[in-house]
C-alpha cells in the first residue's frame, strides 16, 4: 500500500515571508522519518482571489477553474499540516480564504498545525484556527510544532532548526501518522 500523501499548506503569502523557509525544513525533516508522501502547497502560489463562488462550498458547485482545480489539490490529500504565522494575535486572511473555499474536501481528514511568530511562536493563532478546522469537520492533531522568535532562527534566509523545535517536529510527524493511518486503515 502506498503511503498516505500529506499536504503541507504554506499559508503566508506576504513577501520577504519566513513561512517557505519554515515549511522546506519542517519537510526535510518529516521525509527522514518516512511514513508520507508530501506535496508542498504554496498558498502565495495557489493564488486564490478573495472568495468568488456564487454557491455556498457545501454544495460544491464550483463556478470558477480556480476553485476546481483547489479542489483537486486539496482532494489528492490524505492529512494537511498548515505552517502558519501569527497576525496581530490570530490566523492570516490567505489561510482563512483558502479553509472557506471548500467544504467537503476537508472533512474527516486529520490536519496539525506548525506556527511561528514572535514570543508566542504562533500558539494563538493556532488555538484560533483550531476551532475552524473543527468546524470543517478534519481531526485536529493535539500535538503541535510552535516556533518562538522565528526570525533570530534563519541564516541566509533558511530556517535553521535546533533541538527543541526538533522533537517538536518529530512528534508531529508521530502523531500525524498515527491519526492519518487510524484513519485511513493502513
């Protein structure tokens, strides 16, 4: 059987952003322990206007080829993990945009959160979007990655890990596939 494919949403999309860099080694690292097949999901890349659909995304009666082809994106998913910033105490609009275009897409697929930002690392914003991702109906991993101070953590505009956000990482990863393949039946 193969491995589930876990999408990794990169949901910053402002320039000079850190979330890419953050996401390219929380990747590195989860493809060393194995267990996945992912696919990085830029939303800087995806590009989707604010949302456009006439039709409430329940119904999935999508007029508009973006909204189909984020469909097919987010449907080829068997489990997500949003990295994330935190904005002025919460969650990104782009992030926001991207959970309201769909509806069934999402639904009781298992989804964890990797934040970053200043002191906090993120949690707030991940404790705010934790009730929308419930409210879609995906099972939220209790185990989380949280970054402090993300800035004083890149060199040469690469995130540079060390050994807490490290174990962090690594029981994500744990607790991710133990959801995904309880899931899944795999």
């Amino acid at each position: 059987m193969p491995n589930p494919t876990l999408q990794v949403i990169v949901a910053s999309t402002r320039p000079r952003r850190v979330g890419r860099s953050v996401a390219d080694y929380i990747v590195e690292r989860f493809n060393a322990h194995g267990g996945f097949e992912i696919e990085v999901v830029d939303l800087a890349e995806v590009n989707l206007p604010l949302l456009d659909e006439p039709h409430h995304p329940r119904l999935g009666r999508y007029e508009h080829e973006h909204t189909r082809a984020w469909s097919a994106t987010i449907s080829r998913g068997d489990a997500y993990l949003i990295v994330m910033p935190e904005y002025n105490h919460s969650f990104n609009a782009a992030l926001k945009n991207a959970l309201d275009y769909l509806n069934a897409e999402w639904r009781g697929k298992p989804v964890a959160v990797a934040s970053y930002g200043g002191v906090s690392g993120g949690t707030r914003a991940a404790s705010a979007i934790t009730e929308v991702l419930v409210t879609l109906g995906m099972i939220v991993s209790n185990v989380a990655v949280a970054i402090p101070m993300v800035q004083s953590h890149l060199s040469d505009g690469r995130f540079v890990g060390y050994p807490q956000v490290d174990q962090a990482i690594e029981a994500t990863h744990t607790a991710l596939l133990t959801l995904t393949r309880g899931l899944t039946g795999a």
